[in-house]
C-alpha cells in the first residue's frame, strides 16, 4: 500500500496495477477427515476482489470519489474509463426530472444536430466516435461530459452574433426551447417574435403574434411544439408549431383583466393563466391535439402568479399578501388546501423538484417553507427570517437546499435535515440589494445577483459547507445571473451593457470566458440547453442570440 501512495498525487505517474495473491502457497491439512485450508495472517485488499465487484463498488461512489480513485493505479483508471464511471457519476448529480429533460432532448436530434452539438469544441474524430454510441444507456452522460470537459479546456470563448430580434420598445422576456432550436421574445410592442435554427445553424424569424396591448411573457412547453403568450390585453394566446417549422394561434383564452401569467405544466399537456380579474384558468390539450378550458380558479385577489407541482397534483396561485395551495380532487375539481398568509406583498412562490415543499418570498421580510404530509395537508415547517423585504427563495433541484435573497443586502442558503426541519448554512453578504439567487442543476453551486454591481458564486465542499469561488464585478447593478443546464457555465445581466460569462475549470476555479455587449442595460441572459448559445435582452429593444465558439 505504500506504494500506491506514493503516487497518489495530481502530477505523479500512475503506479502499476498491485499484482495479486498466489492461492497455491496457502496451507492446507486434514482434520477429522475432512480438508482444511489455513488462511494466512494477511488482510484481504480491496483490489483483491473481482472485477465486477469493482465495478459495482465504484458505480456506487461519487464524482469526487471515482476522480481521487482512478488516480491509484493504472488497473483502477483503466477499470473506470472502461465503465465510464467517471461520465455516469457526473450525471447522476442532476436530479432525475432533469435527467429526463435531457434524454428526451438527445432522442429528438438526429446524428447530424448532435454533431453540430459537440464541433465547435471537439475534433472530427471526437465527435464522430460519440454519435455512434447514442444507442447506448449511458450517452447523456457520455455527451454531456464530454462537451463539458472540452468547453472547460478552452481558455476563453469567442461570442458570434448568430442574429439580432430588433423590437419598438423593451423586450420584457427572452427564452430558448428546451432542445434549444426555438427561442422567443415578449416586448412591450405588443408582440412576440419566435425563431426557428436551421440545419445549418443560422436562425430565421418565423413568426410574430400580435397582441393589443404589452405582452407580459412567452413561454415554451417543455417539448418545444406550443408557446404560451400572457398579455395586458385581457388574452392569453397557445400557438402551436406545425412540421414544417410554422408557428400558428391554436387557441386564445379570454379574461376579464390583464393577464398577469401563463405557464405550463411540467408535462406540458396543460396550461394555467392569473388574471387581474381575480381568477386562474387552467386548459388541458386534448387527444386531437386541441386546447380545451378545464377548470377556473376564482381566488379571492388579484392573481399574480401561478405554477404546478412537478407531478400536476398541486398548483399555486399567489395574489397580493396570500398564497393558496389549491389540489386536484378524483372528479376533477381544484380545491383549496392550504393558504399561506404573509402582512405585505408576496413576491414569489415555488415548488420544490418533487412537488413536497414550497417557499414563499414576501415584502414583510420573511419566507415561509410548508412541506407535505403523508396525510395529504400542508404543514409550515420553517419561517426564515430577514431584515428587510425577501425579494425571491428557490430551491435546489434536488430539493435539499433553498436560497433567499433579501433587500437587506443578504442571500441566505438553508438545508434540510433529516428530521425535516431547515437550518441555515450560510449568509452571504453583498453591499447591496440581492435581487435574485440560484442553484446549479446539480446543487453544488449557487450564483447571486446584487445592485451593488456584483455576482458571487459560492460552491458546496464534501464536508457540506459552502464557500465562495468568486465575485464577478460589473459598473452597475446585476440583474441577473444563471447557470448553464450542465453547471459548468455562468452568465449575468447587468444595467452596465453587458452579460459576462465565466466557466468552471478542472481545478474547481472559475474564470472569465467571454463578454457581450449591448446599446442599453442587458435585463436577462439566459443558455441554451446545449450551453452554445445564449440569449440576451435588452432596454436596446433586441435580444440578442450569440454562439460561444474557441477563441482562434
């Protein structure tokens, strides 16, 4: 053993593989007729046992784990590389409703989009050897990996302007389709402009919705065939993509006041609005494809916000100072389970991944966490506390951590233990205002956004504390900040005129990759799911799409 440790480190050699007892040596003898065999005083190894026990042994470590073992000796890095076990264990760390998020993406590009994936930072030989493993169980993880690491060894990216969506006044919203050949933009023009990738990679307009009034947002259902409008227009409007690429109105759902949102659910098979005229409208597509009204919610204030659980049991409608947590009863019919009251405005409201928590954000300087019995009912678990209004509160997606931010200059990560009860790990301190704050997918980072013109990345070591990897400074405030679909990437948004974007290196460290400029402040940036493109708004009035490709 001391010489497998000897050449533990980063830069030494691998040591060879440590050879294996000889059985014949061991002593044998009779003892009431019977053989015996005598073993010796030596103390079986690890790698004294079977390959497939190996196998099964490390399929069950972590990313961190398997990356300090197949440093031990040539027979252990062959062993993994073979297995790729390194690959499965960094795409076990996303939970499993992104997991299929990304599956569902992969099985719907052909070999050629696939190839287009990987070619800007990957050779021919790469590229060519992967798309043939697509059959097997493991490519998600063997792609993404790969495009990741290679992404990783490039110092700095190049930022090509791929095409500019030009409206007549601010564009309040800009977002991809999930397998990121889609992307739309909301203005307050009154319309929403969609853009279609074409095979060879450039983007073409292909459709604008107008609306008669400000158009709030628009969103993608998680398959990429509908987009869902909100507009001040009192209307809602579901469009629907046609095999050729063409975008149409499919159904217009009418309320009484502005619409304050729309979104679907996480299936994408159903679709809830809030108005200000104090209801939800919930609308379910059918099995010939139409969109029918299934239910109306009529809460008791103006309805701001709403959004499904994950599995589509539970929806929340959050108005004024009140949050409702309606559920689906066997006939059908949305109820009331639970309300949350809060003495100001709330400003935000989520379900955890797994649809059991939720966490408030509200103007009376608190965020509260309920969490779901076995019972069915809703109980408040936690109440954290600030000292000035909570502006958002998000949770990980694996659901063991939440993040809020606060007008009081912090943003506060909790975890939760194992008796269901909250504690808080870590606060971080900005100068300012923290406007926003998010996870990674695989929860081991989490990235803020402040007014005083800066974003910290903090990262979550094995011991389970948190600790910052940076602060990224901009010349004004941060509007935003998020993470590419794989973790590796970060891009922020600030009134400054530009979006920066840093990458995670392999030594744990961040460094800046590239910066995007604007006219006017940049209000969001936002990465494709394939993390080589993003998409940038702007008080300019255009969004941007820019391509991150190796710098020459």
């Amino acid at each position: 053993m001391d010489a497998t440790k000897s050449h533990s480190s980063n830069d030494g050699p691998l040591s060879p593989t440590p050879k294996r007892p000889r059985l014949e040596g061991i002593p044998t003898g009779v003892s009431a007729g019977r053989q015996v065999t005598v073993n010796d005083k030596k103390t079986p190894s690890f790698l004294d046992l079977s390959d497939l026990t190996h196998s099964m042994i490390i399929s069950c470590l972590g990313f961190r784990e398997i990356t300090r073992l197949a440093k031990v000796c040539r027979y252990l890095h062959h062993l993994i590389k073979k297995d790729k076990a390194l690959e499965r264990a960094w795409y076990r760390r996303f939970p499993s409703p992104h997991q299929y998020q990304l599956k569902t993406i992969f099985a719907a590009k052909d070999d050629q989009q696939l190839g287009d994936w990987l070619k800007p930072f990957a050779n021919k030989g790469t590229v060519k050897s992967l798309v043939k493993k697509r059959n097997n169980a493991y490519f998600p993880a063997l792609f993404l990996f790969t495009n990741s690491k290679q992404m990783a060894r490039c110092e700095t990216f190049k930022p090509v302007t791929k095409t500019k969506i030009k409206h007549l006044d601010d564009v309040n919203t800009a977002n991809f389709s999930a397998d990121s050949r889609h992307f739309a933009t909301a203005s307050l023009d009154n319309t929403v402009r969609i853009c279609n990738q074409k095979t060879n990679g450039s983007w073409k307009k292909k459709a604008i919705i107008n609306h008669y009034n400000w158009v709030v947002s628009a969103t993608f259902s998680v398959d990429g065939r509908h987009l869902v409008t909100a507009s001040r227009d009192h209307t809602a409007k579901i469009c629907g993509r046609a095999d050729d690429g063409s975008w149409e109105v499919k159904k217009t759902i009418f309320h009484n006041r502005r619409v304050n949102s729309a979104t679907f659910s996480a299936n994408g098979h159903r679709l809830v609005t809030t108005s200000e005229d104090c209801t939800a409208k919930i609308c379910a597509q059918a099995d010939d494809g139409s969109w029918e009204e299934e239910a109306i919610i009529h809460h008791y204030a103006v309805a701001d916000w709403a959004s499904f659980s994950s599995d589509g049991s539970h929806l929340l409608v959050c108005g004024d100072n009140d949050v409702a947590i309606y559920g689906q009863q066997a006939n059908g019919l949305w109820e009331v389970k639970a309300t949350i009251t809060h003495t100001l405005t709330v400003f935000s409201a989520t379900f955890s991944a797994d649809g059991r928590h939720v966490v408030t954000a509200s103007g009376d300087k608190t965020a509260k966490i309920l969490s779901l019995r076995t019972s069915g009912s809703w109980e408040e678990i936690a109440t954290i506390s600030h000292d000035n209004a909570v502006y958002s509160a998000n949770f990980s997606a694996d659901g063991l951590y939440l993040v809020t931010t606060s007008q009081d200059n912090t943003a506060k990560i909790h975890g939760l233990q194992s008796d269901g009860s909250w504690r808080e790990e870590i606060t971080i301190q900005h100068e300012g205002a923290v406007i926003t704050a998010t996870f990674s997918a695989d929860g081991c980072h989490v990235v803020t956004a402040s007014a005083d013109n800066t974003s910290k990345i903090y990262g979550l070591r094995a011991d389970g504390s948190w600790v910052e990897k940076l602060t990224i400074t901009h010349d004004d405030w941060v509007l935003s900040a998020s993470f590419s679909a794989d973790g590796c990437l970060v891009v922020t948004a600030s009134c400054d005129k530009t979006a920066k974007i840093y990458g995670l290196g392999s030594s744990g460290s961040w460094v800046e990759k590239a910066t995007i400029q604007h006219k006017c402040a940049v209000t969001s940036a936002n990465f494709s799911m394939d993390s080589r493109h993003v998409v940038t708004a702007s008080k300019d009035k255009t969004a941007r799409i820019t391509e991150l490709v190796k710098s020459d």
